[in-house]
C-alpha cells in the first residue's frame, strides 16, 4: 500500500538537517532534489555503496539504486559445460 496524498514523501529528518558526509542507513527515505550533483553513501546492511545522484533519481527510495543481494548465477554440473565447450 503505498503512502498517503496528504502526508507527502517519507524522508527522514536528519537527512533534511544535514549539509555534507551524507550517510544514508534509511533506505525507504525518498530522494529529494536538494541532493541533485551530490554523492551519497547508502547502506546495504554490510557495506556503505557509493551513489551519485542525478535528476532522474529524485522521486525515486535510496534503496532501489543499493542492492543487498548478490546474484551468483547457479551451475548443475561444471564437468558437462567444460564437455560442452570443447
């Protein structure tokens, strides 16, 4: 369900206070256009992921451009690839 009309977009108040070393731990915050040209850091629950922020960023969560997962693509059997290449 997404947010009200009313309320406006989430962001969080020390995000709003800040003026440089932004280091984001609120990935459902919404990206303003105060930030457009700054770089922020985003946490990913490990690691802070450095991002730039453009104008086709705002609007958008700081969570959607920092991923917490890695994809390791899965492989049944190396020896019948290794078969197959030669």
């Amino acid at each position: 369900m997404s947010r009200s009309y009313w309320k406006g977009p989430y962001i969080e108040n020390a995000l709003i206070r800040k003026t440089v070393g932004y280091k984001i731990w609120s990935r459902a915050s919404v990206i303003p256009s105060q930030l457009i040209g700054k770089t922020v850091f985003i946490y990913n629950g490990k690691i802070f992921k450095r991002i730039l922020i453009d104008r086709e960023k705002v609007g958008f969560k700081f969570g959607e451009f920092c991923f917490t997962r890695t994809y390791t693509p899965r492989v049944k059997n190396k020896k019948e690839i290794i078969k197959k290449k030669k």
